[in-house]
C-alpha cells in the first residue's frame, strides 16, 4: 500500500456548510457564487479546503469558513455527512465533510457587512433554492434540509434561527411554519415548558395583539435540546 | 488559496470500521493488529487509506476494506462519522470516515478462513474491549457502540448480528442482551410483528423448550427498519 501512502495519491478534503437562518423571506441559505474554476459563476454551499498548517480539527476548518463567509463566530455547528467519490470534483477524487450550521436572525442582519461579498442569503423552495448549484451541492443541500426539518419535530431548531430574543407566538410561528402545520397553541406552550430550552428575559415584555407577551430567549445557543416525543 | 490546492496540503484520508457480530462471547467488534508503523503491534480498527484509483467511493473504499479483512461481501453498512485533526496520526493531519458494519453470525463461522490473518473478533465489555487501541480508535469504537445501542431501541438492528435464521425467542435474547433488560414477550412480538421485517422460512420449525418455533429471516439484510417508537 506504499504508493497510497504518497501525496500523489490523497483525495482532495474539503468542509462545506449549509448555513440556514430565518430572512423576511422565511427559512434560508446561504449560497456564495463561484469566483474561480471548477464551476465558476456558479452559485454553491460556503466551502473551502481543510487547511492542515492552520486548522485543529475538522470543526475548526469549518468555523474558519463560517467566519470568512459570514462575520459570525460561535452559532450550532453540526456533523452532517461526508460524501466522496472520483465523480463530483473535476479536479480529481474529492471529499467533502458537510457541516449544518444555524445562526439567528439578528446574527444575519448585524453581520450583513462582514458578509463576504460574494454571499447570498436564498429562500428555501421546496428541496433546494430553485437554482442548479456548483458540484454535488444541491444534493448536499436537500439532505442538509431532510435533517433540520426532521429534527424540527422533537428539537429545540427553530428556537435557533430566530432573532436572538423572541416571543411564544413567534417561536410556534416558526415551528408551523417549517412543519408546514397548524400547531395547537396550549399544547405548543405545554411542550416548550417540558423541555426547558428557554428562559425569560427579565422584565421584558412585547405588545402582541391584545396584551403584552413575555420575552424569551434560549438558555444554550450552542446545543439543541431535544424533546422526548415529537411536537 | 493556491498552496492549499496541492498534494503536499492533503490531509491523510482513511476509511475505518467498526463491524459488530454477535459470537459465542455475545456482542463482538472485529479488531486487527497492526503490523507496521505506526502504533505496531497494537489492535486497532480494520481501516485503509482510500485508494483513488480503484474505489468509486467513500462506501466502495469501505466495502474493500471490509472484504479484505473479513472476506464477506454485502452486510448492512453505515456511514457513522468523520473525525479529523492534526494530532491522531503521528504522520500528519488525518482524516477518519468511520463506517459500522453488521455482520450476521454466520458469516462471521463461515468466512473465518477469508479472515485477515491478524484480525480477531473481541468481545464488547462496557464500551469498549478492555484494550487500549491504536490512534484514537477507543473513541471511535465507543461512539460507535453509542450509535448501535441507541439505534436497538427502535429499530430492527440485532436482527443482522444474529445467525440468518433464527426464532422469535432467539431474537428477543438478543434485543435484552442489548438492552440489558428483560422484555415482555407478548409485547415483543406485538412490535415485531408491527415493524414488518421478519419472513417465516416455509416450513421450517426448531425445537424450543416444549413445543416447536417457527424459524424466521430478516426480509431486507441491507436495511434497518426504524420502528416508530421505543421498544
């Protein structure tokens, strides 16, 4: 297995992210368009290669990346899927290691200059953003999405997109809406209060319809919470 | 990003498997000792560098390994995770895509002569074999036993480690093996019979203690069925 143990040979070894967050457009992505050849022009996950002189580990790779493209340090990152083969790189036999990453709306809206130049937020449609995307990244894409949506359903998710302090209404509003369902408001309340992912902000409160609603926020931004049956 | 875009940057990248069998001495991981530097002479988990000129992919790159080491072709494979930083290889920064793989007891009896010379099926004790393992495959084999464990409760997953065919009563040992707790028989094959992903072999019975049991097989062996709640 000499030859193997040889440069020549490694595949290539990149991290790519599917950054999502909530935009006025509803749950979104962020995409970057493509400066440089394989697919330039061409708009795709955030993504670049591991490297090895500077980066600790895989996650540090990745929140080099999330940095440079967003502004942002310290959202919830997560393991997704590695996928690699001899097809999806022209460049030769690629690795991507996919990471989810989630940042709340007031993270997008105050780091919106730090945002690298080329760097778009994209409101999902369905399975993907409705636009052909650069080497196996709309396939990357949608299981990136099968996975936020499942975990919308027995996990403190959408808690992490919105803008950092928020409302009961506006979280369930979140949680209907990436459910594509109606949710039953006391038993909705009852569930969030089981689970124990929130806290009161302390003497804040927001004039919803007809009387003021306390202001929450999460009590870890860096870990979901996850629930013991489905919502 | 220039000099980044070059073999003398590439992370070492290996594909490594935890495969899982049920022997005589219960659960058991299939370890290999390493017969060349570094970490010589210790077991570790069977694994190789992917060989870009002749896997297709991350999963064929595993499948290879596996035959390799255990001569068995075709058991249910699972992509686990991928760790990957710059001090668990003594020869540079190194990637791991740990697959688990399940094995059916026969053929762990009948491919022991398709086996690698220097592998060796050892019992699981707590989570891990009682040894200390090359690199970091300790961690890895025990987010690996995590993974199997978590997945007994509401899935079809010791129906692969048993022999092909097996009865009722077999499998239900081997569900409390795992769960390290006794079940209720009639709520066992209640669930069982719910999750659909036993065949009854035409015809053929076993002795049990007073009467005879219909023997049965897995319908799928690629594939977990994923119950909908706990067992």
């Amino acid at each position: 297995m000499t030859t193997h143990d040889n440069d020549a040979f490694k595949p290539i070894a990149t991290v790519d992210l599917a950054i999502f967050s909530l935009t006025p457009a509803g749950l979104s992505v962020l995409l970057v368009r493509r400066t440089s050849a394989p697919f330039a022009g061409d708009w795709a996950l955030p993504g670049g290669w591991i490297h090895i002189d500077e980066d600790a580990d895989l996650e540090a790779a990745a929140r080099r990346v999330l940095k440079e493209k967003t502004g942002v340090e310290t959202p919830y990152l997560e393991q997704l899927q590695t996928t690699g083969n001899r097809d999806r790189d022209p460049r030769g036999w690629s690795i991507s290691i996919v990471y989810i990453a989630l940042l709340s709306a007031d993270d997008v809206a105050e780091r919106q200059d730090a945002m690298a130049e080329e760097a778009e937020w994209r409101p999902i449609e369905g399975e993907g953003v409705g636009l052909s995307l650069a080497f196996d990244h709309a396939a990357l894409l949608k299981e990136a999405l099968g996975r936020i949506r499942s975990k919308v359903e027995y996990s403190s998710l959408p808690g992490h997109l919105l803008p950092v302090r928020f409302t009961l209404s506006e979280l369930q509003s979140v949680y209907e809406s990436l459910l594509g369902r109606k949710l039953d408001k006391s038993a909705f309340r009852k569930r969030m209060a089981e689970a124990d992912f929130l806290e009161p902000v302390e003497g804040e409160m927001r004039r919803a319809s007809n009387r003021p609603a306390q202001v929450f926020r999460l009590k870890d931004t860096r870990s979901l919470v996850l629930f013991d049956r489905r919502i």
